[in-house]
C-alpha cells in the first residue's frame, strides 16, 4: 500500500526487515538469540562479583578491627580489568587469522565460562554455601574463608577473555551481511536495542532474585550455563554466504601465532599512534578526545563505581548496585530506541553530546540526600534519576559512532594496513582506559579514607568524586561541541561543511546491484572445469584486493569493487591479453575512473599465452 515505507534507500524503519536476504534473516536472529544470553550472564557475573568483593572486604575489616579499605580495591578491581580487556583483543586479533571468526567466539565465551567458575569452585572448598533461609543483613558467615584479595587476579584473568569476546562479537555482524554499510547500521542498532533490554532485566534479576535467594558467592551460578548457551547458539551462525573473515589455508610458510601476536600488538602501537595523529592534527577531529573518551570514562565510572557505593554506603545493600545499574540500561535502551526511530531528526552527534553533559549534573543530588537505609523504593528512585543520564550517553555515543565512520570514510586509503576509523578509536578508547585505570583506584582510596573519617558517611566523598568530577567533565565536553566549524547552532545541519547525508546517498549509490544469473544446465565436463578455475580465486581473501591501488590501479572504492566482481563474475582459466583485456574493459567500463593497469600488463605471463588465475592479474 505504501511502497516508499519498503523502500531500502528510504531509511524507513519498517524498510529493515525487507532489506536482507532470507539467509541474513537467519543468521541475525541466531546472532540476537546468542547476543541477548550472553548478556544476561555477564549481567549477573558483574553484579555478583562486584557486589560479593565490597561484602567481603566491609565484613572482613568489622571482623579484623581495621579500616576498611573495600572501594580502593573495588576501584583497584575495576580498573585492571579494563586494561586486561585491551589485552584481551591483542591476543585474539592473530587466532581470527587461523581459525573461522564464529569458532573463535564460541570457543572464547567457553573459555569465559570456566574462568567464571574459579570464583564459585574457591568459595565452595573453603567452607563457602547458598545463603540459608532466615539469614541477617550483615550476616555474611556463609561465605567461603578465603583472603578477598585473591579476587583480583580472578577478576584480571576473566577480562582478558571478557576482552576477546567483545571484540570478537563486534566482528560476527560483518559476516553476515558483509560491508553493506546500510544493512550494517541497521544490524548494529538492532542488536544494541535487543542487548540494553536483555542487561537491563538481567541487572534487575540479578538484584532483586539471585542475589537475595542464593546469596552474592552463589548467584554466579547461573553465568557459566548462560555462556555455554550463547556459545553452542553462535556455533549455529552461518558465514559461508559472506565468507569475508573465513582464514586463509595454513602453509609451511605460513606465520606462527607468536610472530602474528607480535604482528598484531606492534600494530595495536601504529593505530594508536596514527590515531593520535589525526586527532591532534585537526580541529576537525580534536573535539572528539573529550567527547567520546571523557563521556564514556564518565559513563562507566557512574555505574561501576557510583552505583555501588551508593548501595552500600547510603542504602546498606550492595546488591541494589545492580538495581541502579538496570536503571542505567535502561537509559541506554531508550537512548539507542530514540536514535533508531528518530535519527533523521538530528543529523549531528552535537545535540546528543550536550544533553549528556548537562545530564552528567544530576550527580549533585546524590551529595545532598539522606534516603533511609534498607528501603528498596530508594534504590528504585537512584535508577530513575540514572535514566536521564545514560539516555543522553547512549544517544551521543550512537550518533558518534556513526558521525566517526561518515567523516574518516576520505582517509581510509592513507594507509594499507590499519583503517582510519580503527587507529582514531583505538586511540580514544585507550585513552579511556588509561584514564579509567588510574582513576578508579585512587579515587576509591580517597572515597575509604573519608568513610573512615566521618564515621562511614561519605556524602563528602560523592560530593567530589561525582559532583566536582562530574561538572568538570561536563563543563569541559560542553566546551568541545563548540570547537567544529558550524557547531554554534543548537542542532547544526553539517559540522565543517561536510553533509553527512550526502554520505549516506553516497553509500546507497555504492552498492552494488543485485546479479541476476541465468539457469542453465551444465554438463560435467563443465562443472570440473569451473571448479577447477576456483582454485585460484580465494574469494574471502581481500588481501589481494585490497593492494590494488598499490600496484597503480585507481584507489576509488567503487572501482576496485567493479574490478573485483569483473573478475570473479568470469570465474574461468584466463588466457594471456584477450581475456583479461576483456575483464579489465568490463570493469572501467561500469565506473566513473579510468584505471591504469598493472606496471607489467603486456609482458611476462600476460603475453605469452601462459594460463593464468585471476588472482595472477594482480
């Protein structure tokens, strides 16, 4: 009835389903299915953990007789975990090389789920049980006796592997619909919506279901059936329609993983460096350091940081942190939700980023407030107000994301061997973690050392670690949205005359029209042959692709595409210069640039009538 509404160029909401094929459609509710277990889990993991680590240390130090120092090590626990999630994605990047992407995750998210263990294993050989029936607040003998301390390399370890699935599960979307950008936008925010409602519920599950009924040592049970799950579901994903992370055959010649891990951190280095870069090179991109590095240490220190110090300080029960933080996703939900529905409302990050600062000052209540102690209500109000504040994070951190890949899209062949886009967040994502590591522990010294002064109240502390902090980072991200050429308006069109729509027709134009082929019927002599043609073409192989415009050809995106799929599309032995005239012709013909071809074309090989592969032309 409304054609436009299914229209794919349109950008129309109800347009996305109709927009992939029936195999995507598959694969993505597999991928949401595994997406959506993993986080309940991780949700309870987190929660758990955190809340039996400031349990043991409060209890430990009212048992000992000392001061407690529970959010110096909460801060401490935090803070490594994030550097080892870095460490995490330097470790996998070589085995993505080696062995199917899908396998990898699976393989990695069960690794994840042992590691979960330890701490259940540990707590249960020392004595540690399910919390009884009748037990009382502050009553925490059930607990394993073991020292608190011996958490941190537990939590280290389990961020490592809680880095490689994160990276790894960022990758599996591009396997199913490979590098259409509009299907990859569409994919991406379905799945963000699909995992902040599945964090939410498994925070408020966590609070106020596990954690009462079994107790913050046991209620860890249920993360290592839940990864278990999301790795047999994502064992399920299909990639072989869009085979473009399958690894290539290993050779006698092929790298070892020590000399590809050393390949890879040495390029983790370079994207850095390279990031840097272009950020402190040009107003066109320096804003983005406070903007997305600040606001997101902002955002992760409000909930793993805030949220538990809250709960425990000034409602008495740290399980209601995950209470708090359920709020927060909860923001983060309507946040991705709004973007989704209304992002041709806002065609910039800078209204999004403004009102993130201006929502990072609710924090100043918090300084003032003195809720009655052991009243959930409380904890329900602190997740409200949190709602306002991860609804603006969410809509700028989206809307970011999608301004970052508009506006680095010109400067992703300056180098060949790390993207643009990827050496610029890897670089304000370190710079988070860096900040985040250094924070979080000195801060929660800070935060015990009040306590101990003013007889366990800290609303001095939340004063400066959330409202001071806070207006600082506000003040100083506010101030940033101003630095672009065309940012003075309340909702600019285009930020330093660049139309971030015309990318978007761009992209649309760009991708390629849907092939046709013809059945015919093919004896067997001529099915042998054409499998026997294959075999120099590896078509999940883009190295050789990519290095085109090494080897002088035209760099343009869309060439080297017409020229990849002029190539395949012939799928024979070619023979010396008619065919691949022939190829070449056919492929400059449908694009815009006349290429120069190859340093060598008319000699050699080329020449003398030898048959070549296709993947000999290049």
């Amino acid at each position: 009835m409304f054609p436009g509404m299914l229209d794919p160029q349109s950008g129309n909401v109800f347009a996305t389903w109709h927009l992939f094929s029936r195999s995507e459609k598959k694969n993505m509710m597999i991928y949401i299915a595994g997406i959506m277990v993993y986080k309940f889990g991780l949700e309870v993991f987190i929660g758990s953990f955190i809340s039996l680590a400031s349990n043991r240390y409060d209890y430990a130090a009212r048992v000992g007789g000392y001061t407690p120092v529970t959010f110096g090590r909460i801060g401490l626990l935090q803070g490594l975990n994030q550097a080892f999630q870095c460490f995490g994605a330097i470790l996998v990047a070589p085995l993505v090389k080696r062995w199917e992407t899908r396998i990898v995750l699976s393989v990695a998210i069960l690794v994840f789920a042992v590691f979960t263990t330890v701490i259940l294993i540990v707590d249960a050989a020392t004595g540690g049980t399910f919390k009884p029936a009748g037990t009382k607040p502050g009553d925490f003998s059930y607990y394993g006796k073991f020292n608190t301390d011996g958490m941190i390399p537990v939590y280290c370890v389990t961020g490592v592997v809680y880095g490689m699935v994160e990276l790894i599960r960022r990758v599996i979307p591009r396997d199913i619909v490979r590098s259409d950008v509009q299907k990859l936008r569409r994919l991406d925010a379905t799945v963000h919506i699909f995992y902040e409602v599945t964090g939410t519920a498994g925070a408020f599950t966590t609070a106020l279901v596990l954690i009462p009924h079994l107790g913050n040592n046991m209620a860890i049970i249920v993360s290592p059936f839940c990864f278990a799950g999301a790795a047999c579901i994502w064992s399920f994903v299909s990639t072989a329609e869009h085979p473009t992370t399958a690894p290539k055959l290993r050779t006698v010649n092929s790298p070892s993983y020590l000399t590809l891990l050393t390949q890879s951190t040495q390029l983790f280095f370079v994207s850095i460096s390279t990031g840097a870069r272009i950020l402190f090179t040009s107003r066109k991109f320096i804003w983005l350091l406070p903007s997305y590095s600040l606001a997101l240490y902002a955002h992760r220190y409000l909930e793993n940081n805030i949220a538990p110090l809250v709960a425990q300080r000034y409602l008495h029960n740290s399980a209601w942190a995950q209470l708090i933080v359920g709020g927060s996703n909860f923001g983060e939900l309507l946040g991705a939700l709004f973007v989704f529905l209304f992002t041709n409302l806002v065609t910039t990050p800078m209204p999004w980023l403004r009102l993130d600062a201006c929502g990072l000052l609710i924090v100043w209540y918090l300084a003032f407030w003195n809720p009655t102690p052991d009243q959930v209500g409380q904890a329900w109000m602190v997740a409200a107000t949190f709602i306002p504040i991860s609804f603006g994070w969410a809509a700028g951190d989206i809307s970011l994301s999608a301004y970052l890949q508009a506006m680095l899209h010109r400067q992703e062949h300056e180098r060949k061997d790390v993207s643009a886009l990827v050496t610029v967040m890897a670089f304000l994502y370190s710079t988070y973690i860096v900040t985040y590591s250094i924070a979080s522990p000195l801060l929660g010294t800070y935060v015990d050392h009040v306590s101990a002064k003013n007889g366990g109240d800290v609303h001095e502390a939340i004063k400066y670690v959330g409202g001071v902090q806070f207006t600082i980072i506000a003040c100083t991200v506010l101030a940033a949205t101003f630095i672009p050429r065309g940012a003075f308006s309340f909702n600019p069109d285009m930020l330093e005359g660049e139309d971030l729509e015309a990318y978007r027709v761009r992209d649309m134009e760009e991708r390629p029209p849907p092939v046709k082929e013809e059945k015919k019927t093919k004896t067997k002599e001529e099915k042998r042959e054409q499998t026997e043609s294959m075999k120099g073409l590896k078509v999940s192989d883009d190295d050789w692709f990519m290095d085109l415009s090494a080897m002088g050809w035209c760099d343009h995106e869309r060439c080297l595409r017409g020229v990849r799929s002029a190539v395949f599309e012939a799928g024979v032995v070619v023979t010396a210069q008619p065919v691949v005239a022939a190829i070449l012709t056919t492929a400059a013909n449908s694009h815009p640039c006349s290429f120069s071809p190859p340093r060598d074309f008319g000699s050699g090989d080329f020449a003398n009538g030898s048959e070549i592969y296709p993947e000999d032309l290049f």
